[in-house]
C-alpha cells in the first residue's frame, strides 16, 4: 500500500508539464469531458486540477465551474487557464448547478465530475479509452475508487462489482462518481433539487432504462477525500438519508423484479463478497467483513 499511496501523492502534486504534440499512434482517443465544480476550495483545488491534466491524456476537455469562490481559488484557476476548455467564477444554485452548466457546454463522447476535493488516480483517463476500444458502445463506464485523507494518504480501499439496478436502488450507490464516466448523449441533466446524491440519482435513472450498457473496469480511477467541510461530512446523515429514501422510492417501481428488499439487500450482499472472492481478492473480503463486523457493534 505504501508505494501507491506515494504514486497517487506525487500524481496529484506533480508540478504540470504539458507535452506539445502527444504522440498517439495513430490511436483514436474518446473525446473525455470532465467537469469540476467548486466554491472556497483553494485548499485541494489545485490537486484536483493536477489530477486531470498530468492524465497527458490526448483528447480532453476540461471546464472549472466556480461558484464565485473569495478564498484565492481563481488565482489557482487562472494558473492554468491555457489548459482549460472554459471556465467561469459566478454566483451559482449549488454543486448541481454548476454540473448542468458544464453539461451543457460538454462536447466530448463520455462526461464525469470531479469535485473540487477529490482526484482522479494515475491511468483513469487510458483506462477509460482502452476500454473504450473494446466495448465502444457501452454508455457508462466505472472503476474502483480511494478513499483518502486531506493529505492525500489512502485509507480505504473500494473496490466496485459488475453493477446491477436493484442492488443499486435495494442496497446503495454501487458506483462511485470519483471513478465514473457517462456517454453525454445519455447522461441528460442532473436533478438540482438534490444536494447531496446526485450520482446516485443519475445511475439510477439510466440503470432503470432499458438498453443502457454499464461496464466495470478494474483499476483504481479515482480518490474520494475525507475532509471535514465535505458534504459527506457535514449533511450526510440528515439530507444524505432523506434524498437517499426519495430517490429509492422514485424509481423502485420501475425495477422489473418481482422480489422485495428483503431478498435483494442480502443478495447484493453476498454477491458482492463472492465476485470479490472469484478475482482471488480474499484479503479485500476479509477486511470488508471484519469492517462490517465492526460497524454493528
């Protein structure tokens, strides 16, 4: 663990290096949008910004949508304006705003956000496009995800399944939006009603439409900081729930499963713990069921 958390700190702190004429072989590369919203988050941002571009990845566009942040961030945005599609620094509704005005002037094939505290690891953006070649018609593409704390070290790992709908809706976000990318012809807008689960309401409108082909990519694509002014940290167990259970029920009708919650919670369960185990990660089910053991104490 020690080595990579020592690649995913330098990663996200490397002074950028733009590369003039980025030999590609030849290769096509998927038109990646990538969409940063932000508001007084001078103290990550730059990092998040690092995360992107030392990607050197040879297709990207890549918009910072700031709320209007007083706290030294646009002087970290304008830093590196020659290497952004757009960005604009304005009074906004919030996170889910400033997404939508991303959306809205994305042009690439796929589209993620990354917020303004969190990164993406080394090799997200090349695994995306080499999957991409393979399965060229998949909508959502996800990997696995960090967990890291304000100083970049890894605390957790988690590791995602193949994605199913009702173990989404049943159980809980089963893809993680640090580690996910949308086709934009798919995607749509975001619900800015909603404050807090944003992601889990997009996967969850498209896992209900028939057709729409989610694939899981292995690799570790991106970072989720624990910090103490994170959402996570300050609205999740009050405005978290209420929009969890609101859009649970918004779209649990829509499941074509007979069967209930009973049997999709424990189900989702063990096949998390036996797809895991199938990839020879034992020490990964091992620490995740003692992890679980300690939680219900």
């Amino acid at each position: 663990m020690k080595s990579t958390q020592e690649s995913l700190y330098s990663f996200v702190t490397r002074p950028y290096t733009p590369r003039p004429g980025l030999a590609t072989n030849g290769q096509t590369y998927p038109r990646l949008t990538v969409i940063t919203p932000s508001f007084n988050q001078a103290q990550y941002l730059e990092r998040t910004i690092l995360s992107v571009l030392n990607q050197q990845y040879p297709n990207l566009e890549y918009f910072i949508m700031d709320g209007g942040s007083t706290d030294g961030s646009l002087a970290i945005i304008k830093k590196y304006e020659p290497y952004l599609a757009g960005w604009v620094s304005e009074k906004d509704r919030g996170q889910t705003d400033a997404i939508n005005k991303g959306i809205q002037r994305a042009t690439g094939d796929y589209v993620a956000f990354q917020n303004s505290d969190d990164v993406f690891a080394p090799h997200a953006f090349e695994r995306v496009a080499n999957a991409w070649h393979k399965h060229p018609t998949t909508d959502v593409f996800f990997g696995d995800m960090y967990i890291t704390d304000e100083r970049d070290v890894i605390l957790e790992e988690m590791r995602a399944p193949e994605f199913c709908v009702e173990c989404h809706i049943h159980e809980g976000m089963q893809v993680f939006n640090q580690s996910l990318f949308i086709k934009r012809s798919r995607i749509g807008l975001l619900d800015e009603s909603l404050r807090f689960v944003i992601d889990y309401e997009i996967v969850a409108r498209l896992g209900v439409q028939a057709g729409i082909q989610f694939r899981h990519v292995a690799g570790f694509w991106g970072g989720f900081r624990v910090q103490p002014d994170a959402k996570s940290s300050t609205i999740a167990g009050t405005v978290g729930l209420q929009e969890h259970e609101l859009i649970k029920e918004k779209y649990r009708p829509m499941l074509t499963s007979a069967l209930g919650a009973f049997f999709w919670k424990r189900y989702c369960r063990l096949r998390k713990l036996l797809s895991f185990a199938l990839q020879g990660e034992f020490k990964y089910v091992q620490h995740r069921l003692q992890l679980n053991r300690s939680r219900q104490k």
